[in-house]
C-alpha cells in the first residue's frame, strides 16, 4: 500500500510513513489513510521538510491539507475541496502552488539561508597609467626646453667669438692689381695718417724709381677687372672718391707706398704690395678739404717703405 500523504510505498507493519511521517491507518477499501492520496502534492515537493514528528492522532498535522471526522480515525478524513480541485484526470497532480526555485537545498520559512553578498576585491585605478604618462611628457617638455636654452646659449657664444670687426674704409686704399690678362688681388695693409710734410722738391722729370711705375692717371672711376681708367679726369668735389691707376715693371716685385695731398699737406698713405706677377694696379682716396692736391707715388722693395724711391707725381684738384 501507499501513503496518502506523499504517495511513498509503506509496509503494512508501520503505522507511520517513513519519508513524511504522517500516520497510519488502514480503512475499509484497503488503503493508506492520513494522506491525500497516491501523486499528491506533498510539502517536500512544495519545497518545505515535514515535521520532525507525527502529531497525536486527533489533530492535525502542520502543513497538511487534509482535516480529520469527528471519530479522530483515519475513516472520518476528508480531504479539502481547495485540494481535490488540484487533483484533476486521473488522480495527476495540478499545478504546485508553491514551487521551489531551483537548486534549493535548505528549508523554507525563517531557517532558510540568505545569500550574503560577497566582498568585491578592490579595483585598480585606471588613472594610474594615465598620472604616469602625463608625467612623462612634462619631464620630457622640460627637457626640451632647456636643451634649447643651452643651444642657444651656446650658438651666440660660438657667433661671439667668431664676430669680425669691420674697420672703416681707409681714406686710401688699393683696390686690386693685374698680372697679365688675369687680374691678382693683393693683400691690403692697414692705412695710417702721418704728419703734413713738405712737399718733394724732386724734378717731376728726374724721379729716381721712374722705371717702375708708368701710365699713372687720375680717374673718377676704374675698371676693377683690368684696373684701367674708365673715367678719366683730375677735378673731383670733396668726400668724393679720387682714383690713381698706374702700371707695373714686368718680373719685378715690391711694394708700391702713396701719399695724398691737399696743397702741401699730407692728408693720408698707403703702402700696396705687389707681386712679380702684377702689371698694373689702383687706389683711391677721399678728403674733404678743397684745392690743389697731388699723389705721390713711391717705390720700395717691402710695404715698411723704408727705403722707398719717388716713382711718379700726379696732380688733382677738388672743389
């Protein structure tokens, strides 16, 4: 026979059922009573346990869906409309009124357990790359910056030191000498103002160094290739430029030493080396003092002019 609580087979020795505990009592048709019948719903399946003992024959059982007659037998049961409208064909159970969620293993009602929210493990700040990389350019900004101040820095000392003083212009000076058909500069000594002097008094005809200075003219311009005269004249106005250009002994080397005049006084010289090459040179002088002027040319072995010789004299005027 069956248990009409939970439908477990039960030995008809036991007057209790051993899975629900409800008791036991057989009736007239032979069955089980105290339960609902075979397939019933039972408070396990609802998911609740039964309790942990039969009650006393009488009374009611907690959770059970069934009430007892008035004789307190398993023969004055009656089952309970709401339940007998669960049963429908067939004595298969309707639908559970309460079902279990799954995976349920623990009691219902006040025991059950509760989940408890587990301690989320703390998070890496994801600002942490980011501190570190801003970081890095500011290092590397920095960086720049002074490598920049220091080449700075450093190319205006390089350009310090290699700054050229440019001197004025010399009131005298050779602007270039001609050997054969190619024209050769020569190097340029520094002018220096001397002390008026007297005039020469040497025969213009008669000049001791005659034989190496030839063709000497005044001019208002001249050819810097070929050092000719490309203007020739002797009346100049002050502060302008007063070319002197003049040719050169063949094979012979030295120094050509000029000494301008205004009258009788020595306003400037210039000392030009030439090379055994040269054929032909020039120069130039600016004063502004007005009237007669002359040119002297003079002939020495070195630019020290030390054992210089009248070559030529040639005359100008300014206004």
């Amino acid at each position: 026979m069956r248990c009409m609580n939970c439908g477990f087979p039960v030995s008809p020795s036991r007057t209790s059922c051993p899975r629900c505990g409800a008791a036991i009592n057989q009736g007239n048709d032979g069955r089980v009573q105290g339960g609902q019948g075979p397939g019933a719903p039972t408070p396990m399946g609802n998911g609740m346990y039964p309790p942990a003992a039969s009650a006393p024959v009488g009374q009611p059982v907690p959770g059970q869906q069934w009430q007892q007659g008035p004789g307190g037998g398993a023969g004055g049961a009656s089952y309970n409309p709401q339940m007998q409208q669960i049963f429908a064909n067939n004595g298969r159970p309707g639908p559970q009124p309460y079902a279990s969620p799954p995976g349920f293993n623990g009691p219902a009602g006040p025991m059950a357990s509760t989940n408890v929210a587990q301690p989320r493990a703390p998070q890496r700040s994801s600002r942490l790359p980011l501190t570190i990389a801003g970081i890095s350019v500011f290092i590397g900004a920095i960086m720049l910056v002074l490598v920049f101040i220091f080449a700075s820095a450093f190319s205006q000392a390089s350009n310090d030191n290699h700054k050229t003083t440019v001197l004025p212009s010399p009131t005298s000076a050779p602007q270039q000498v001609v050997s054969g058909t190619t024209p050769t500069p020569d190097a340029q000594a520094t002018p220096t103002d001397t002390a008026p002097t007297p005039t020469p008094t040497t025969d213009p005809g008669q000049y001791p160094a005659s034989q190496y200075v030839s063709d000497a003219q005044m001019a208002h311009d001249v050819d810097t290739q070929s050092a000719k005269p490309v203007n020739p004249g002797d009346t100049f106005q002050a502060g302008q430029k007063m070319y002197v250009t003049f040719g050169l002994p063949a094979g012979k080397g030295g120094a050509a030493c000029l000494q301008w005049y205004i009258g009788d006084q020595q306003f400037t010289t210039y000392p030009i080396a030439v090379k055994a090459t040269s054929t032909r040179t020039y120069s130039y002088a600016i004063t502004g003092g007005k009237g007669q002027g002359h040119v002297e040319i003079y002939w020495a072995s070195s630019t020290a002019c030390s054992d210089k010789q009248l070559a030529q004299k040639v005359n100008y005027t300014v206004q």
